[in-house]
C-alpha cells in the first residue's frame, strides 16, 4: 500500500492561512493544464485540482465517470455532469502533449481540449474557494485514493472565466495576456509556483521534475500548494513514514487492530468468522490497480480476537475482477465459508465461495441473480448486501433505506420477496438506509447490526415474522454519538466515528462486533487515514430487551501490575453548577503507561443525581479529556460527545461501574455494560494522570482499580517488515 496517509496528515497544514492575506474567493474561475496521460484506462486522477480543504473541489478529471473522458470534478458531483456518453473521449498518450481546460463562469462549466469547447453544463451554484485554498495535482481531491499517471508540462489557475479564444492564444510557459492566479512551469526540481501567491510547494509519494514535466506515476504521486509555509517540518517529520509506507509510530496502537500499512481509507471489518479455534475477519483496502484506485479484503487470523496475523491477500481484483465494497460472511448449508459483497466496478453484489476453512483459497465470486416468478431478470439496488440462512432457504438483503428483500435455494437464482422491514421506528430518521448490515438470531430474538451512512452505527431488536418474510423490529438503537463541531446532519462532512460494523459468533455461543473507527481522530469532517478497528464488544439482549454491551473478555488476559483505590472521598468543587469549563479536580493516580484499563465502581446512592465526572490525560488545569455522568441531561460525555445513559435507569440496587480502554491516544467507555464510547485524545504524550471531580454534592467512589495492558501487536510488527497482505497492482 502507498503512503498516502502522510499525503492526507498534509493537507490540514496546507489550508492555514498566510497572516495578514484576506484576498476575494474564487468564484469565477479558469484551469488549464497542458498533459500527457501515461495511459487511457486509468480513472479518476487529476491534473489540477482547486481544494479547500474542507470537502469541497473542482477539478480537472480523467475518467472518473466514462472511460477516457475529461470532465468537471466536484464534491458529490455537485458541478459535473454524469451523463458523458456523447462527449469526445481522449486520444492522447505518453508521447503527446494536449492542452485542457475547465471554464467556471456563472453557473456555466465548459470543458476545452486544445482551445476548442468539448462540452458545457450548467450548475445550481459555483463553489467559493478562499485563498487558503489547496491546489493539488495527482489526487482528485484531499484524501481521494485515485491518482493521475502521466506528464504535466504547465498548470494554473486564472480567477477570471476565460473566452474560448483566450485559453486558444494559451502557450505553455508563456505567460500570455491574463495574469494567472496561480502558475507552474516546472522549470526547476522544486516546482516552485511562479506568480509567489502559494509559496509553499511540496512534491510528495514519489512525483518528481523531469524535463521541465512534473512526472506522476498514478498510484501515490503528487504535487500540493498552498499559501502556508510552515509545513515544512511537518513533512519532514513523515517523510521516514511515507518512505516505509507504515503509519507514523505516534500513531501505531498497541492493542486495538490496526492496518500495518500507510493510508488505508476505507477500512469496513467485513466477512468475520469463527473456524476450526481460527478467528479470521477481513476489512477493506483501498490500492493501485492497473492505473486507478480499487479495493481489496485483507485477511487476519487470531486465536483470540485480540493477537492477530496477516495473511495473504486473496480476494482482491486481481483474482475477482472487480474492488471488494461491504458485505457479510455467513456458511453455506454444507458449512463452506462465503462472502457476500458488493463488487465495486461490477455493478452487482457477489458471492464468493471458500475452497476450505482456512479460506486460503477461494471459488470465483459470481453475481447475485435475481429473477422474477417468470424467470425473466428483476431489478434491484445493488449495495452492501447480507445473507443469512433459515432452515434450508437463504436469504439476503441489498442495501437501501428499506433493502429489498430476496430468497434462494441454491445461492445461485433469487427471486424477491418484499421489503425487508415490516415497519420503521419512529427515532429513525426518514432516508436513514440501512447499509453494511447484518442480520443473525441473538438470545430469542433477532439484531439487524447496520449503519446509515450519515448517522453512523446503530441497531434494531426485534422478531421474524417466517410467515410474512419479514423482520420486525421492535427496538431501535445507535452506537455512534455527534462531537461538537461535527455535522449537525451528517450530510456534507463524516460524523462518524463508529462505523460499519461486523460481527462473528464464538464457539462458545456469543455474539462479538467489530466497527470501523472512521472519524475518530480527525475533527475535519474528513475520514480518518488510519485503519482502526474499534475493540472486539460482546452483545447479548437478555429477557429485558435491553442491548449489552462488554468488552470482550478476553481482554482480562492483557492485564497486569494492578493497582486499587478503595473508599475515594471527592469534595465538592464548586458549591453549584456554574461551570463553564472541565474543574481541575483530585488527581486520583498517574496511570501506569499508555496501554491501560481503569475500572471505577461508584455505590448507587453515592451516584444519583450527581454531576461527576473524571479526566483523562489530565493536566491538572481542567484539561485532557472528560468522562462525565450528567443526571440532567440523562446522559454519559466523553470529550464533546454524549451518549443516553441515565443512572436511574439501571435496576435498583445496581451500582455505576464503568470500564475504560486507553491505547495511546485512543479511548474507549463501557458503562454497566449498557452503553459504549469512543474517543481520541491526540495530546496524549506524556499525560497519564486521571484526575476526579463533582460538582453540587460531595461523593464517594468504591473503588478505582487499574491495570497496564499487555500489548498484543505483534504480529503488526511483523506485518510492517513482511508485507504479506499487499495486494497485486496489475
């Protein structure tokens, strides 16, 4: 994998604005880039891409939508027009220079090949783009994946809408008439920009000047810009890291699973299964391949679903033909293990079959079929299916707000039966889909595990009505909790950092989930470039109804060199609730090292109605990261985030215990096994106290018990020096 995550870690410093610059935005705008594609068949890269940093970007855009088409790039597409079926397709290679450029005038776009209009469209508005803005040559946008391959000769930007004419009498290095907004000739090894407004230009993930050409080999390479030139220790500081393509060692976690490699965006846990004492469980990969960007499962085996090894790498679209997006394990009647998935590029969801239980080999996938009563081909959404078994029918769901869905005999041909749910809950949302899901019996009863895309991780309980063929759900829940300053909506930017779940059940009979921790150490509305996995949870639903949530027990086994407070008095700090800040509090402990478990037990009446709470890497100021109980409000806060949690709703008698997870920067909170969190602290070196504090009444905690956690990533190590799991590229 390319080291595309000190590429992401970048462009947050690039978008700083120069003190004292207050320039207009961008509005009305010309790119012109003058290009040699090193081939025809890749998709998606760009040749020049105006970025703001925050989610939005125009762009010069080879092939995204139709092969060896020029286009418009824009977030979500929001300025470019998709039906391309009539525009001219290129026609130059490694050997021919042409000129392109993209003309934003109003809410006009028109596409020029050599000075002569290929296509125009209209748009709702034009995007702003203020001077701090990014430009960007190789990525399509900030922390895309698809790369250009090819030569660029000269590249820039004009903050006026030229004429056809105009960008004709355009030369390559040669100014002509309109003085450019922004300008490369790539005269000299550094690419420096020539009109002096971005002064810092970095080359990074292998792009170098060659020739006067800034030479692009489509898989990491690139060229960013920006007004900011204080970055330059910051991509020192990751260059070792991007040379090894392996996450900076601040970053790396020393028990949670983790991708080896450098950035991994996506990373869905998919396909999980318990085989033979062999957990295995797959997540997503995004690599090069032949030119563009696609998607791979990578494979990890574990005895215990804590120390894990890489395998090699076997579903990938070298062997199925087309990028693995998310779907579900399940085993076939005679108990082969399978996959069902989305085939990205494919169009289809597909299943793919295991040769045997190590999965080290597999059948060809082949599409899901659905047919009509006639046998005539019926239509579905192909997206982020599921499959799962009753009796001797298989069934599957297609992702969707209300998925479709379908039943087989023989895995082979589908028919459709209806609507998957009976009927929705009235705290879900209208146009909430349902995707990455997983559907399976736990106690008596039956848990659809799923996300919406913009909300996050969240879960139904409920009953299977055989007789209708449908699931009925009877409680809804969710496992991902807003922080301030993330979208209100989760439309526009990620809010989620708790994300497509996968989950296995043990030998031993429990139900164990992993989700994707995809925003959890970003605060830009952008998805992590790490692969995270979230620690392993237990759920049951027992004769309550009520969800459980534990860690996995077998983290018991990490622990060492305890230590216990017992009877801890804590005054109160303020004398009332006018508190507009965290309070400093009573320094409990210093914590012993950066793997660690805390467990605190307040007594029930020490609990109610008491706004307590402790800080985690505390600085004894009233900073590090909170964990509050907030009876006011019903809920549980970790950092900006609150999650429902009320302490008069746990059984009389029932004490508050809450177990909390730190790895490095990384949190996790279970409270009374009814509620879980996540959170990252980024400035967590060096602060290991834990600090306590209430606030309107004394209280008094049982017990504080704390344990180092004995680090369970080898085989991380191992997978860093012996890259087993990369994918082929061609």
């Amino acid at each position: 994998m390319h080291p595309r995550f000190f590429l992401a870690l970048t462009f947050a410093a690039l978008a700083i604005a120069r003190p004292g610059l207050a320039a207009a935005p961008l509005i009305d705008k010309t790119l012109v880039a003058w290009v040699a594609p090193a081939n025809l068949s890749q998709r998606g890269g760009s040749v020049l891409t105006l970025d703001d940093a925050q989610s939005h970007f125009d762009g010069i855009v080879l092939g995204e939508l139709a092969p060896g088409r020029w286009m418009a790039g824009s977030d979500l597409f929001k300025r470019t027009e998709r039906n391309q079926s009539a525009w001219p397709a290129e026609t130059a290679g490694p050997s021919n220079l042409v000129q392109v450029a993209i003309v934003y005038g109003g809410n006009t776009v028109r596409i020029l090949r050599n000075g002569k209009e290929q296509a125009r469209h209209a748009i709702t508005a034009p995007q702003e783009f203020p001077d701090t803005s990014v430009v960007i040559i190789g990525p399509r946008h900030e922390g895309n994946s698809d790369f250009f391959a090819g030569s660029v000769e000269d590249a820039r930007i004009y903050d006026v809408a030229l004429s056809d004419a105009e960008v004709a009498a355009l030369r390559p290095n040669e100014a002509g008439g309109t003085k450019p907004w922004a300008w490369w000739t790539f005269d000299d090894a550094s690419a420096t920009e020539r009109t002096g407004r971005l002064v810092a230009t970095r080359l990074v993930g292998g792009a170098q000047v060659k020739g006067g050409r800034l030479v692009l080999d489509g898989e990491s390479a690139a060229m960013l810009a920006s007004a900011d030139g204080a970055l330059a220790g910051r991509l020192a500081s990751r260059a070792e890291a991007r040379a090894r393509a392996t996450p900076p060692e601040e970053w790396v976690l020393n028990y949670h699973l983790m991708h080896p490699g450098g950035e991994s965006l996506p990373g869905d846990p998919n396909a999980a299964f318990a085989l033979d004492g062999t957990y295995h469980l797959h997540y997503i990969l995004a690599h090069p391949w032949r030119g563009r960007g696609s998607f791979s499962f990578v494979h990890v085996t574990s005895p215990d679903m804590l120390h894990w090894s890489w395998q090699p790498t076997q579903l990938q679209p070298a062997f199925t033909g087309h990028g693995m997006f998310s779907g579900t394990g399940f085993l076939t009647a005679d108990g082969r293990p399978a996959a069902i998935y989305h085939g990205e590029s494919s169009g289809r969801n597909q299943i793919a079959i295991a040769k045997d239980r190590t999965l080290a080999a597999w059948e060809k996938p082949y599409a899901v079929d659905v047919r009509k009563p006639d046998g005539s081909p019926d239509e579905i959404r192909h997206w982020d299916p599921d499959c799962f078994r009753i009796g001797d029918t298989y069934y599957a769901i297609s992702g969707g707000e209300n998925p479709p869905l379908l039943k087989s005999k023989d895995l082979r041909t589908w028919t459709k039966v209806g609507p998957f749910l009976q009927r929705d809950l009235p705290d879900v949302a209208r146009g909430e889909d349902v995707s990455c899901a997983n559907f399976f019996p736990i106690g008596d009863r039956w848990m659809l595990l799923c996300i919406s895309h913009h909300l996050g991780c969240r879960y139904y309980t409920g009953d299977w009505d055989a007789r209708a063929e449908q699931f009925v759900p009877a409680r809804h829940g969710r496992m991902n909790w807003r922080r301030e300053g993330q979208s209100l909506f989760g439309m526009g930017s990620w809010r989620v950092d708790f994300f497509a779940p996968e989950s296995l059940m043990t030998p031993d009979g429990r139900r164990v989930m992993w989700a994707w921790l995809a925003t959890v150490d970003r605060d830009d509305g952008a998805m992590s470039r790490l692969t995270m996995q979230s620690l392993p949870r237990e759920l049951e639903v027992p004769a309550d109804g009520i969800l459980r949530i534990r860690p996995l027990r077998e983290l018991e086994t990490l622990r060492h060199e305890p230590r216990v407070m017992t009877q801890v008095e804590l005054k109160d700090v303020a004398g009332d609730l006018r508190l507009d800040r965290t309070p400093p509090g009573l320094k409990l402990m210093d914590l012993p090292g950066e793997s660690v478990e805390v467990r605190i037990t307040i007594p029930r009446a020490e609990a109610e109605r008491k706004l307590l709470g402790w800080t985690l890497f505390a600085d004894g100021k009233g900073g590090g990261l909170p964990l509050v109980l907030r009876p006011e409000t019903g809920a549980l806060r970790l950092g900006t985030a609150e999650a429902p949690f009320a302490v008069q709703d746990l059984p009389p008698g029932e004490d508050v215990v809450l177990r909390v997870f730190i790895d490095r920067y990384l949190v996790e909170v279970f409270a009374n096994d009814r509620q879980a969190m996540v959170a990252a602290f980024p400035g967590h070196a060096g602060r290991t106290a834990l600090n306590a504090f209430t606030v309107g009444a004394p209280t008094r905690l049982a017990k504080v018990e704390a344990w180092k956690l004995k680090p369970t990533n080898q085989g991380f190590r191992e997978a860093q020096a012996r890259r087993v799991w990369e994918p082929r590229r061609q």
